[in-house]
C-alpha cells in the first residue's frame, strides 16, 4: 500500500496523493512516459475514495505532471524526461542536428528556414550543430540529448545515434536516411522521398527516348539513398527486358559538382560509352555536364541527362536540366508534426512517411537518342585523353 505522509495531518488527502506522487517522478520511481495504475488500483494502495483519488490526479494533470487519453489510461508526462523543474514548462528546446550534409545546400537551407518558420516551433529555442563525422559514442550522445526537449536529424544520421536515442526514450524525428543501408533495429518517425520511384520514373523516361546505354551516378557510396537509387534504376531496367550486365553504376562520396565532374570523365571515356545519364542529385548530374563539355561531347545531341531534386542549378545548367521535384517544406512540416506526436502522446506510434514523386520536371538536357555522324570522331579522341 502506498502510504500518505502522516505528518501531513492538516493537508487534505487529495492534495497528500498527489504530493506523494509528485514526489514519485520527480524521483523517478516513476518514469516520464510510463502509465499510472488505474484509479481503483490506488484507491486501494492509498486506502481512500475513487473521488479522492481522482481530485489528487487532476492536481497533477494541471501541473502537468500527468497526461490522460481516454480509453488508454493516464500516464506520466513525457516531457518530464528533459526538464528537471518540479513545473513542466512552457518552452521547449528543439536540437537541429544536420549529418553528413553541405549546410550551403539550396534543399537543405530550405529546410532549415521551414524548421525556423514552424508556427509550432515558434515559441521553442532551437539549437543547430553539426554531427562530426564517425560513429558517435555514448558521451557524444549525451551532449547532444543534455537540455534539449527532442531532435530533428538531417542528412544522412548513424544508426548508432538512432539507437542512443532510443535508448534514452528522447524524442525525434529524421528527415532523411541512415547513413548505410543496414535497416535502423528500432520504430523511428522519418520523412522520406519515395527515390525507389524517382529513380524508376527517371530511368524509364531515357528508356522511353530509346537510350539503352545509361548510367546511374549514385550515393553517397553504401547510403540508405543510393540503394533506393540503384533500386528504382535496376526496375526500370527489368520493365523493358534489358539484363542485369546491361546496368552500369557509378558510386560517388558525395553530391557534389567536383564528385560529378570525375564521375562524367571515368564514364564518358569508357566503353562502351553511356548515350544517357541518370544522377541522383542535380549538382551530381551539372558535374558530369561539365565532364561531357571538357571532353566534347553536346547535351542532349551526344548525351541525354536526368537529374533530382529540381535545385536552382539546374535551372542554371544550359540548356535547363531535366529532373525530378524534392518537398523540403513539405518535409519540415510532417517532420515538426511527427516530433510534437511524441512531446504529447507516451502512446505515440512511430511512422516513415514517405513523399510520392509522380512527376517529371523537363528540361533541355534529354532527347530521343539519334548518334551524330561525327560522334565516332570525337568518341575516339576522348578515348585517348
């Protein structure tokens, strides 16, 4: 039986049970996120009335100690985990952690401005760092958990981190991926784009143009993305009966022009040489571009070319590249959701939301594929460069 401090003879009793409880979780005898037992269950341990019982819980429930959903139970607050006052408060502290990500990305700066502009955030401080490359250790995971009410992870997260944070029972979402294609081992909130389907459409449009020599330019190398990549370019391929020796896929760090560039050179003069090209970013693709023009080759008259994400790049790729679109706004918004699902709900289901690419953006840079008389010409001097 729960006992009620006897010296406290002058307190009412719904106030003495909801003392004793408080001092319960503030403890952590009781743990943020855990469900009370039912209220016959402490008339009984407390030896007092259903009525009693239920004015001490309200206390609590006002305080914020405690959270009641129906038809589920009353459970202790969540947010308790993060503050340390005896009162809940009012302000949250959200941590923006961004991994294996350039901060001057255009996706990702929106991003950030949509984190920035929430109206659910607006009354949170918000805190931005930078995951350090490797895996992070216990110590690490703490400093990025200490004071904060949840994270939102962007870019390419370790699964370590992952499973700290689950670990610690604190709240966060990711928008993103992992940063291998080994599956995380626990429920995460996540927002994603659907890249098996944007590689797919991608594909199939240059297998539509009659290309059947083309090139998917992935990564990062071993990334959750570039398996979904290379996923979506393998089905395509299968779609119009091309075997599997016919698919030639270029690995890459990184999205970035420079990975692009040396990409293009190792493609363009090997062979047999691709008539079309598919990256999955566009500063990958604007990269091989500049490969494609180094060595002589037209766009789209010797080399057709897909993109994604639809970055101002690529508009400024002459002529305008042909991509598929990304929702980073859109990503902000659900990822913010799915994090205040878990600040308010101890019942919170954990979900991957995953955004549909249905669309192509058409550019100037894909053609249907006609071999120039003088292509041979130029395919062999860049053959020996």
């Amino acid at each position: 039986m729960l006992q009620l401090p006897s010296e406290k003879g002058d307190v009412p009793l719904y106030m003495q049970i909801a003392d004793t409880l408080r001092r319960l979780i503030d403890d952590r005898t009781l743990k943020p996120g855990e469900k009370i037992p039912p209220t016959r269950e402490l008339r009984d341990r407390f030896d007092v009335s259903t009525i009693t019982v239920e004015a001490g819980l309200k206390v609590l429930v006002d305080e914020k100690y405690l959270v009641r959903h129906p038809r589920r139970g009353t459970f202790i607050n969540p947010a308790l985990a993060w503050q340390g006052a005896r009162q809940v408060s009012e302000k949250l502290v959200i941590r923006i952690v961004f991994g294996g990500i350039d901060l001057n990305d255009r996706y990702w700066f929106i991003v950030l401005n949509a984190l920035e502009g929430s109206p659910k955030l607006a009354k949170a401080d918000k805190l931005f760092c930078r995951l350090r490359p490797g895996v992070p250790d216990g110590e690490q995971i703490d400093r990025l958990t200490e004071g904060c009410s949840g994270l939102v992870l962007c870019g390419y997260t370790p699964r370590a981190l992952i499973e700290g944070l689950s670990e610690r029972r604190k709240p966060f979402v990711m928008i993103g991926g992992l940063d291998s294609d080994a599956p995380a081992q626990v429920e995460i909130d996540a927002v994603v784009h659907d890249d098996i389907h944007r590689a797919f459409l991608s594909t199939r449009h240059l297998l539509d143009l009659e290309h059947r020599r083309i090139c998917c330019v992935a990564g990062p190398a071993g990334s959750r993305l570039a398996g979904d990549i290379e996923t979506g370019y393998r089905a395509a391929l299968k779609e119009y009966n091309l075997p599997r020796s016919a698919a030639m896929i270029v690995p890459v760090a990184a999205h970035t022009i420079k990975a692009g560039f040396e990409a293009g050179l190792k493609l363009l003069t090997a062979s047999p040489r691709p008539s079309a090209v598919f990256a999955c970013d566009d500063r990958l693709a604007v990269g091989v571009a500049k490969a494609a023009l180094h060595l002589g080759f037209r766009i789209p008259e010797d080399l057709s070319l897909v993109g994604c994400g639809n970055q101002d790049i690529a508009r400024i790729l002459s002529p305008e590249l042909t991509t598929t679109p990304s929702y980073p706004e859109r990503s902000a918004e659900i990822a913010v959701d799915k994090l205040f699902g878990q600040l308010n709900d101890p019942q919170h289901r954990r979900s991957r939301t995953v955004l549909q690419i249905t669309e192509l953006v058409i550019g100037g840079t894909t053609r249907i594929w006609r071999p120039s008389p003088e292509l041979s010409e130029r395919l062999i001097h860049s053959n020996r460069i």
